[in-house]
C-alpha cells in the first residue's frame, strides 16, 4: 500500500478483539491438513429458503415498480403482513403504518438504535454473554455499554436488583434477547413485567431482540415481550425472517413497538439507508402470511437434531440446561479446561468447531455453544467423536 498514512477512528481501533478469529485460523489449519471438519459453530441455518418464498421472489423481481427507490421504513404491504402475523402469533395489535418498520436484517435496526436514541456518556443495558452488536452499537454512538451477568444461578436472565440505581439512572435503552444466543434460556412473562416496571422507574427504552421465537421445542412457543401488559409503552421488539425461514443471505427483518421509538429508528434509516428491496419485502409477505406451513417442518427437523445432540451429550456427562428454543446448547466446559481450551481440545482431538462461551462477554467464560445447523448425522457423529477422545 503506498501514499499517506490512514488510521481508523478510534471508534475502529478500540473494538475488543475478535475472539472468533484464533478459531477461524486453527479451523482453515485443520481444513488444510486434511481433517473432515464438523462444524458446530456457526448461527447460519444449512437448510434453503423454502420454496414458496424463493417462488414469490422470482416473480416480484421481475416488476418494474420495485426496481426503483423503496421507502425507507419499507412497503406498507409488508408492515401490514407483519402486524398481521402479530395479531395472529402474540394476539398483539400494532398500527403498520407508525408501530411497524421494516429492516435490512434484524441487525441493521439493533445497529442503528443507538444512534437515534444514545447521547455522548449515556449508559446501555446489554445482556452478556450477547449478541455483540449490542455493545459495539452503543459505543459507535459514543454511549456506555454496562453489562448485565446473564449466570446459571440467575437461569440466565438478567438481575434486575444487581443493576445499581446510578447505573440505571444514567441508562437510556436496554438490550434484552429471549429466546437467548448462546444461553437459549427463554424469559417469560413474569420477568417481562418485572422489566417493564424497571423502564417506567427509570425511563429506559426496552429493545427486545426476538430472532429465535420461533424456533421452539416441544410445542412450547416462546412470548412475546410486547404481549405483556404496558410493553408497547417502554419499547420495541425486534424480529428477523434470518432464522424463522432459513433466509439470512436475503436480509429482511422488522421492528413493532412504541410509535415514537420506532419513528426515531425510521429518521435514522432515512439518513442512512434507503430501505430493503421490495421484491425482497414481498417474497417476506409470502413467509409471513403461510408461516404455520413453513415453520413447523422445520423446527421437526431440529426438534431431531437436539435430541439426537441433547441424548448423546448427556451419555458423555456433559452439563447443560435442554433448550426448549433457539438451535443453541451452551454447554459447562469439563473441570480443568476453560472456554478457550476445551474449543481447542475438541478441534484438535475430535475434529469438532464450537464457540467459546467468552467470545460473547467475560460471563460467558466456563462454557461453549453448540449449533444444531447440521445434519443429525453429523451431530450424532460429533458424539462418537467425543466418545473416543474424552476429557
Ligand atoms: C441471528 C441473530 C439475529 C438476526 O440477525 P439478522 O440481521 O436479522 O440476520 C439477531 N439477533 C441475534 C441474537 C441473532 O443471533
């Protein structure tokens, strides 16, 4: 590289490094030596978008109207099937015309609500172990990141009373995520409650990130935050069409919630986006309006591969809560390893890709996350490998 020197913003140099990369080198290493790699680690489902939804895409991208500019906050068409769906799954009402924006990937609206609502100094609940766009989020907008412990005691749900009253004064939004990446612990209504009490106290927006409710187990379907009573006035829940219908690479989600929070999350994106492709929205309508069809086959399909993972890694003595949603296990590493070596232990002796517990915040330390996004096979073949290389 030649000519003057350029250096990131602070705001670039001082992001934590990347845990995952160590991982990603010692993976391509093993790939290179020839070892027939299973790979656990990723959030990625390996199944195709179904093919309904592949069909209205094909014929919504050959309409002129969509090839020109969409509307920032998305098609009113879109907004209306998701307050639709809504109605029908949570038995919640939400206006589509001012409580419903559409995103570019559940990611971009967690991404761009700090900067519509963090000042310079401002504090921001994040769940940790998290999603890490919560803390990254909030320091791009120059706000604070506090941590809330999410711990085995606590059945992985934050402590409300462990979060100081200065702390909470100076908090302007809190991060929530249930069913939860990479704990798959499940919050139901009663600690909604107690988290909406919290946000009328101290006038803190609520985001409620809800990517996994409809990968669920046993038929028992996770809540909504927005179906507990006052919900709609503290705050926003934020949804993806990523792992509900196999559709990550297309990058559609939404957001439903408080008008004037989702009003701000829209003058955000009018700034700085210009609004997900319309085709893409419309092949989203088709998920939405026939979801019963399309989810339920799939969660057998996992519902198969937790128990055949779920079976296996208890005959090995492991530790770990079932998960009743999300394809997570987040799984007690042995005594005498740490989230670090037991991901390389099981790489190097068994062939085998997981994620350390730690990668997602410090309270994750002492475990690792297992995805269910291969084959039963496979994940009935990670045990037997586990088997022989034991601990
Ligand atoms: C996968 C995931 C999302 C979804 O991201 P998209 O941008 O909608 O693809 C959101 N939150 C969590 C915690 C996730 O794991």
């Amino acid at each position: 590289m030649s000519g003057f020197p350029v250096t990131c913003a602070e705001r670039i140099r001082t992001l934590p490094p990347y845990l995952f990369a160590a991982i990603d080198e010692m993976k391509q290493q093993a790939v290179a030596r020839g070892v027939d790699i299973i790979n656990l680690g990723i959030g990625d489902p390996d199944l195709p978008t179904p093919d309904p939804i592949v069909q209205r895409m094909r014929e919504a991208v050959a309409n002129p109207l969509h090839h020109q500019y969409p509307s920032s906050n998305g098609m009113l068409s879109f907004r209306t099937a998701v307050a639709n769906w809504y109605a029908r799954r949570f038995h919640v009402t939400a206006n589509p015309s001012s409580e419903v924006v559409t995103l570019i990937g559940s990611k971009e609206g967690i991404g761009h609500t700090p900067v519509a609502f963090v000042d310079p100094g401002d504090i921001v609940l994040v769940p940790s172990p998290g999603y890490p766009v919560y803390p990254v989020a909030t320091s791009f907008a120059g706000g604070i990141p506090w941590e809330m412990p999410l711990l085995k005691h606590n059945g992985f749900l934050p402590d409300l009373d462990a979060i100081p009253s200065h702390v909470a004064e100076k908090a302007k939004l809190m991060f929530l995520n249930s069913p939860n990446n990479p704990t798959a612990a499940i919050a139901d209504t009663a600690f909604f409650a107690r988290v909406i009490d919290f946000a009328n106290r101290y006038h803190i927006i609520v985001c409620h990130d809800a990517a996994y409710s409809e990968i669920f187990y046993d038929g028992m379907r996770p809540p909504s935050f927005l179906e507990t009573d006052g919900a709609m006035n503290v705050g926003i829940e934020f949804h993806s069409l990523s792992k509900t219908f196999n559709m990550t690479g297309w990058r559609l989600g939404f957001a439903v919630g408080r008008a004037d929070v989702i009003a701000g999350l829209s003058q955000v994106k009018s700034n700085l986006d210009s609004g997900q492709f319309q085709a893409v929205q419309e092949a989203g309508i088709t998920a939405l309006e026939t979801d019963e069809q399309l989810t339920a086959g799939l969660r057998a399909v996992y519902q198969e591969r937790r128990d055949t993972l779920v079976a296996g890694l208890q005959t090995l003595g492991l530790q770990f809560d079932v998960p009743t949603a999300t394809f997570y296990v987040w799984i007690e590493v042995p005594a005498g390893y740490s989230s670090a070596s037991f991901t390389t232990h099981l790489l190097d002796k068994a062939g085998i890709v997981t994620t350390p517990g730690n990668g997602f915040g410090s309270p994750g330390e002492g475990y690792i996350r297992m995805a269910l996004t291969t084959t039963k096979e496979r994940l009935g073949e990670a045990v037997e490998r586990m088997k022989h290389t034991g601990w």
